[in-house]
C-alpha cells in the first residue's frame, strides 16, 4: 500500500524541460540572467528604422506616439535544413510557425529526451499569435498568393496547422491542440496538457507559445483610458500612469506525471499542483473588462485542487499589466482568494514580467511560468521592474501581498517547499495555476560527452563544435558529468555526424571542447560498432576493479557470472579477478591457468558488451578469437550464459590438459557437451558459433 505521504509527494505534474527566446535573451539561460540583473529588455527605434519599418513620418511624430517595444531577434531565421524543409518553402511559412519548431525542440532536448526513441506517447499543445507575416509578406504579392494556391498558403499561414506541423517534424503521436483564448492562451494550454496528463491520454506533454508580429520595429499611439503606456515602460502596481508595451516571444515547456519522472530520474525544476480555467460570463461592465469575483473563484479553485493553502504560497507572478484598470482589480482578487483562509498581511510577493520584457501576448503565461519555475530551482526571486510608490488603489499595506521590487533570496517554510501561484487574464476568461518547488535527479570518474548534428557544416554553428555545451560546463562548474553524458547519449537525436572528447573534469571537458583538433567529427552513415573479443594471454588480475566498483551494470553482469560459475570452477572468481592485496600473487599465478583464465576473461568481456550496450553502443556485428567467440555468440544470442559460461569453463578444463601449443582450435568432446543436451543447446552451433 502506498502511504498518503508519498501519493501526496508524488501526485502533480513534474515541469522537466523549458525553452525560452524572449527580447533581449535568445536563450533561457540568457533570459534568467536578464530577470536577477534588472534588465528591461523594450527596444526604442529611431525614425529611420520606423519608416523602414512602412510607418508615416506623420504618425511617428506625433506627441502620443511611443516608439517602444519588445523586440525578438533574428525571427526572420530558420534551419530549415535541420527539420527537412525547403528553403522555398521556408520562405512561406509564417515565422512563428518556424521559430516554435526550433523551440519545441530545445525544450524536448532540455528535458533529456529523444522523441524517436521515447516509448510513450507526446502530446503538444501550442497557442499561436494572430499571423501579420501573411498580410505584410505575401498577400502584398498577389501573383505569388496565387501560385501557391489558397490550401497551401493556409497550411503555411494558419495557426491551426503549428501543433501537427512540430507532430510531423518530431514524431509525436499524443494528441496535437492550439488554443486560442487571448492573453492567457499558453496557460490554458498548460492546463489542458496536464488534464490530459492525469488522465493517461498522453505520457509527456509540450506547451509551446509564441507571439512575434510585424512589422518587427513599430510602437503605439497612446491614448488616456486604453491599456498601452504612455511612455516606453511597463510599470506594473507603481502609482506612475502606466500600461502595455508590446513584446515578441515564445516559450515551451515539457511536462510529465510526477511519479513517472522520479521514476525516470528527470530533472525537476517545479512541479504543478493544481490548475483551474474559467470565466467571468456577463457579471461585469463590459466585455474587454476583468471582473474582481470571477478571477477570485479561479484562484480559489486552483489552490484547492492544489491542496495549497494560501499561508503557504509567498510568491504570486501576476498577469501585471500595469492597466489602470487591470492591476487593481487583479490585486483585489488575489486578496479576496486569500483573504478566504487567511488574514496575514504582507507575507506574499509578487510581481510580473512584463515590466522586463513588455506583454508578448499568446507566449505571455509561459513567460511568467518559466520565471516562476526557475525562481523556485534557484531559491532567488527577480525583481519587477520601475516600481517606486504603491499605487494606492490596490490597498496593498492591508493585503497579503508585496512588491518584489529588487533581487531578494526565497527561503521556505519549515519543511514546506518554495510555492507560488500565477495569474493569466485574457480577453473575456482567466487561468490561475498553483505549484511548488521540485528538485534535480554518482559521479563520473572518466567521461565521454559527445555531440551530434544533421551535417558537417553544423559544426560551424557551434552543434558539433561545442561552444554551447562549453559555456554551459564553465556557467555550471559543479554539474555532473555523468548526467551530462547520460544526457548527451540518450536524449538527443543521433544525427549522421558526431564529435565526442573523453575527460575526467568539467574543466578538461571545456579545454577539449574549445579545441576542435582534439577531436574527430565521424560520418555515422559510413560505419557502424563492431565489438572484437580477444582470446587468451590479456589476463591479470584487478582487471575491470574500478568498473566494478563504479559501473552498476557491469558489477550486475559479474556478479551473475560468478553466481554460475561457482559450481563449474569450485570457486568465486571475483576472487580471482579482484584480489586484496595479500592474494595478489597467488591470484596472478592461478590466473595462468587455463580453465581459470578462460571463464575470467569470458566474464569480463561479457559484463564490458553489456555496460556499454546499457549506454546505448550497439553493435552492427561482432567478431571473437579463440575463447572471444564464444563471448560473441553468446552477447548475439546463439545460447544464453549459463550454456556458455558451461561451454567455457569445459573449454578450458579440456585445454589444462593439452601440452602447450598442441592445436588452436579444441572442439569439445560429446561427454563435456553433453550435460547441455538437455537444455535445448544445439552442439553445431555451440562448437561452431554462429555470429553476427
């Protein structure tokens, strides 16, 4: 019986992968570093690059005019070649399309998995911006709109077309949704992807959002009343007049059950608890309007399905729109929500991030997820930019709630992990999330790290290179090499070339990686492994003692060869083969003769082909001399190891008694084979392997 303590540990939905290109940071790590540092990533633009952009010198120079924005670089970029599309038609698909590709599958990579070689099911949920690519780009070209003919360009232009474009591109096989509901979308989808989480109509899923229009470099006429700011900030709860400023971005995480990823021995970098969607109806003064009861409801109800109570949650990113209706009314609801279990003041932050990056609208909600979620794996909140005084309408020295308005450390409570809730509004529903701190899955003592990519110019862009992976170990000197390798070997793709160096230290590993003659870039498509099995004469003891002591798997296979052998040979071998010092010579001398030699070397060759098939290595074919070919045959499935551990310890039995140098080859006689008669052995294929 499972206790209730562990369901509850176990119960939820594990966040084991991000992604993020937002403005200013086209990287997640980039983007964190951006978040703790205070940067406020909004572009202004000059008048020349306003015209460029097909703007009036009219309306750039009138008063009201903010010429600001969050600005995405290279969205007009794409590795068309990496996903198996044409630069032409590259060319025609909108750009959001393409750059949630990319995302989606830095996100999956993050996670540490391959979706060709993941056994379950991937579902992908993606919330798309309204596509200004089509109007501004190709209908501006009415001869090439009709050469493309209206179902093509709706398949390269719709949003409906993204989720099953990255399914195609990536081999998904879970369901694929893109949902639409305004400013909120990507937390909806979010909430979707863990409903069908929880009810096992998927095994992991992607939430994917982006929003980037264009023309890229624009601002906004601001107007008293409206939603934008009338200067080029977003101030969220300071009592300056503020608003939106506009943003590009996109973002995806990877999400799994919580007990399948401790299963798996994911990384956990925040786990949800509880999501909850709903609507304001008609009770409030219009339709653009929030509504205080019916955000309130949706925040009660996500901590209840949470089973968080609100003493317990001291962090909440806002949907912080700095409106001067939004923020108000946003604050007012979270303090009823809270005010419904508790009356502590002042023990809650919260803040929001568009007052870094501005509102990069459908990618909004997971901007402030992946802010949350990295927060709670760093124990650090970053601070909510240009906030100074209060803005005195949202009664905060009386609610639970204060402004984190600089870096500040986010310690627990007691045994109770970090928790924060986060809040998205858009046009007419609401979403409200609830979740909680996760936490990360021996030690390498020698370590292969390689790097693979779909073609040898890749190398030049840094994937076979390993610029990135080199800032990444000198960002992370305490990282685990072993987790790296894993990483590196199980869940990326295996592309046709591959470059790997072989170190003992994060600091060999950036040195190797920083030097490209180290290294040799190989052409998977012309070769493959081959395992060789030597014979006799290698022998001595301690061989393979630190794999034994450091390898679980290759200390599994001994062990179990060991278990059989000790019947045949009257003895464990691992005394044999891992003497104390005081045995050493006396093992030395025994391991000179052959009916011992002959069952150590097998055991050892044995367990080292499994220990590196367990690390994926598997071989195209095999070959063995002398004693190495009854390890080849056996590792290829021609009898399992008991009969070959049996065959070789007769085998060598029968070789004690032959003068030296007497015949190469000794096949057994009927008598020693004949104990195995019974077990379905056939003796052709026992004196005569047949490999592979």
């Amino acid at each position: 019986m499972i206790s209730e303590e562990t369901r509850e540990e176990q119960e939820g939905i594990a966040i084991i992968g991000l992604a993020a290109r937002m403005p200013g940071a086209p990287n997640l790590d980039a983007f964190w570093r951006n978040l703790c540092g205070g940067v406020e990533s909004i572009s202004l633009f000059s008048e020349e690059e306003l015209i460029e952009s097909g703007l009036n010198l009219a309306t750039i120079r009138q008063p009201n005019f903010v010429s600001a924005k969050g600005v995405l670089a290279d969205v007009d970029l794409f590795d068309a070649s990496f996903f198996g599309i044409s630069p032409r038609e590259a060319e025609l698909i909108d750009p959001q399309h393409r750059l949630l590709m990319e995302c989606a599958w830095e996100a999956l990579e993050h996670a540490g998995y391959d979706s060709e070689t993941y056994d379950g099911r991937i579902a992908i949920y993606t919330s798309t911006g309204m596509n200004t690519y089509l109007p501004f780009n190709i209908l501006s070209n009415p001869s090439l709109a009709a050469r493309i003919g209206g179902f093509q360009l709706s398949i390269y232009s719709d949003k409906d077309f993204v989720p099953t474009r990255i399914a195609y591109s990536m081999n998904l096989k879970g369901p694929g949704v893109d949902i639409g509901t305004a400013c909120s979308s990507s937390l909806v989808s979010l909430h979707f992807a863990c409903q069908n989480l929880i009810t096992y109509q998927c095994d992991m899923a992607l939430v994917g959002a982006v929003s980037v229009h264009f023309p890229v470099k624009v601002g906004h006429l601001y107007e008293e009343g409206t939603a934008y700011s009338p200067d080029c900030h977003c101030r969220p709860f300071d009592a300056t007049p503020s608003g939106l400023i506009d943003g590009n971005g996109l973002a995806a995480v990877v999400l799994k059950r919580l007990a399948d990823a401790l299963a798996d021995g994911d990384s956990i970098y925040a786990v949800i608890k509880g999501t909850a969607v709903n609507n304001d109806g008609s009770a409030k003064v219009g339709y653009a309007a929030p509504s205080v009861e019916g955000q309130a409801r949706v925040i009660v109800e996500a901590q209840t399905i949470a089973g968080c109570h609100p003493d317990t949650i001291t962090y909440v990113e806002a949907h912080g729109t700095a409106t001067p209706l939004g923020d108000p009314i946003e604050v007012a609801a979270l303090t009823q929500a809270f005010r419904a279990r508790t009356n502590k003041t002042g023990f809650c932050g919260i803040g929001s991030v568009k007052s870094n990056i501005g509102h990069v609208d459908k990618a909004a909600g997971l901007a402030g997820l992946i802010k949350t979620t990295l927060a709670l794996k760093y124990g650090t909140i970053p601070p909510s930019l240009h906030f100074t005084k209060p803005n005195p309408k949202l009664n905060l020295p009386n609610s639970p709630f204060y402004v984190v308005d600089a870096l500040q450390t986010w310690p627990k409570i007691g045994k109770t992990p970090r928790r924060a809730g986060i809040s998205s509004f858009g046009v007419g529903g609401n979403e409200c999330p609830c979740g909680d701190g996760g936490s990360a899955a021996g030690r390498a003592r020698f370590a292969l790290p390689p790097l693979t990519a779909p073609d040898a110019l890749s190398q030049n862009r840094g994937r076979v290179g390993g610029r990135h992976l080199a800032a990444f170990l000198e960002r992370e000197p305490d990282v685990n090499l072993s987790d790296i390798c894993h990483t590196l070997q199980r869940g990326r793709r295996a592309f046709a070339y591959r470059r790997a160096v072989a170190c003992t230290s994060v600091g060999d590993a950036v040195t190797l990686l920083r030097t490209p003659q180290q290294v040799r870039i190989t052409d998977r498509a012309n070769g493959g492994i081959v395992f060789l099995f030597p014979g006799q004469g290698s022998q001595y003891p301690g061989m393979g003692r630190d794999l034994y002591l450091h390898e679980p798997v290759f200390r599994e296979q001994v062990d179990q060869c060991a278990r059989h052998l000790e019947s045949e040979l009257g003895l464990d071998i691992r005394w044999l083969l891992f003497p104390a010092a005081a045995d050493n010579e006396e093992a030395a001398a025994r391991l000179e003769q052959t009916a011992l030699t002959q069952p150590a070397l097998f055991t050892i060759e044995y367990a080292l082909a499994r220990l590196w098939m367990s690390w994926g290595l598997q071989p195209r074919a095999m070959i063995g001399h002398s004693m190495g070919e009854y390890v080849a045959a056996c590792v290829a499935g021609v009898f399992s190891l008991p009969d070959a551990l049996m065959l070789i310890a007769a085998r060598g039995r029968l070789m004690q008694q032959l003068p030296r140098g007497a015949m190469a080859i000794v096949p057994l006689a009927e008598e020693e084979l004949r104990p195995l008669l019974g077990r379905g052995v056939d003796l052709a294929a026992a004196n005569r392997p047949n490999l592979v």
